[in-house]
C-alpha cells in the first residue's frame, strides 16, 4: 500500500492509499491502538471487488475537520466509510455531518454516539442522525440492544450483523469485506 502524510494544523495522520483507480473508495477508521495493518486483509478482500481503499492509519485526533482534509487532499469527493471501536464513533460522527459526501456506513464495536452504550455512557448526546444505508455489526464488544438502538438514527436502510469476535477486523476479515462490498454496491 501506498502511505501519504496528510497535515490539517498541527495534526498529522499517515494513509494507506491501494486498489484500482476506480470511483468507489471505502474510507477505513481503525479502534484506538490498532496497528497500522489492522485492514490489510480486508483492504485486499475490498480490492478483489474493484474498491480503492483509504485506510487510515491512527485515529489518534482524528475528528471530522481531519476526515474532510484527508479526503479533499486525495480528491475524493464522496466515500462508502467504515470504522471499528473508535474508528466506528468517527464515522458516526462524520457521516452526521456530510450529508452528499458519504455513501454508507458500516461500523463494529459502538453504536451511535447518541445511544447509552453497555454501561449507559452516551458519547455524544447531540450527535445527529445519519441519512445514509447503515450496517452495524454487533461483535463481543457491542450487546445487541445497542445495536438495535443505534437505528433510531439511521434515516435510511439499517441492517444488524452479529459476529461473534473480538476484533473484526481481524478475526472476521471475510464478513467485515463482504458487509462493505454489500453497501458500496447500487442494487
């Protein structure tokens, strides 16, 4: 893959730029801590189904200004986005505020940042709903009631996939492809 430094201010983040030159892109929003690789097997997956990939490296102050950033420096102007743990609550955040620029979503590990999570903690009470095809997929670290929940702010199709993993990304490279191949696709 292909690595570009992106700078918006002071902050900084490394992509990973790879797949055919195509008019599809999925942006990729890894959990806090995750190695740089974390998507490497999905991101080849995604590949075989003539999908770019952008996978960002740390979302380490990674917020909705620095999405946009990384996006218009690749001149990209819209993207199918999907994020795990930390990753999946900047794609919620994100695809809240960009309606016409994001055409799915698909998050593991955390509901909408609006929903009580496993232990009743709300992350962002006023965060807005999405208007955008929506799949969450319910992992060991997402109950499903959470999941469920997060479709009152989904103004749009909403699906609920349960996988029975700890790490998506990982462990279920082939489910995780497959659920952002079935969003990217118009039918």
């Amino acid at each position: 893959m292909k690595s570009r430094r992106i700078a918006v201010g002071d902050r900084e983040w490394t992509v990973r730029v790879d797949g055919p030159e195509t008019q599809h892109s999925v942006l990729l929003l890894p959990d806090a801590g995750d190695p740089p690789d974390v998507f490497d097997r999905v991101c080849a997956r995604l590949h075989n189904s003539d999908l770019r990939t952008i996978a960002v490296e740390t979302i380490d102050r990674l917020d909705t200004t620095g999405v946009y950033a990384i996006l218009d420096e690749l001149g990209v102007p819209w993207v199918n986005v999907a994020g795990r743990g930390a990753g999946a609550s900047v794609a919620w955040q994100v695809c809240a505020t960009g309606f016409g620029r994001f055409i799915s979503l698909v998050v593991a590990d955390r509901g909408h940042p609006a929903v009580p999570d496993a232990e009743g903690a709300v992350l962002d009470p006023d965060c807005r709903a999405v208007e955008l095809p929506t799949t969450v997929l319910v992992t060991k670290a997402l109950p499903r009631s959470v999941a469920d929940t997060s479709g009152r702010y989904v103004y749009g199709e909403f699906r609920v996939v349960g996988v029975d993993v700890d790490n998506v990304a990982l462990e279920a490279d082939h489910e995780l492809a497959t659920e952002i191949v079935l969003r990217t696709s118009l039918w």
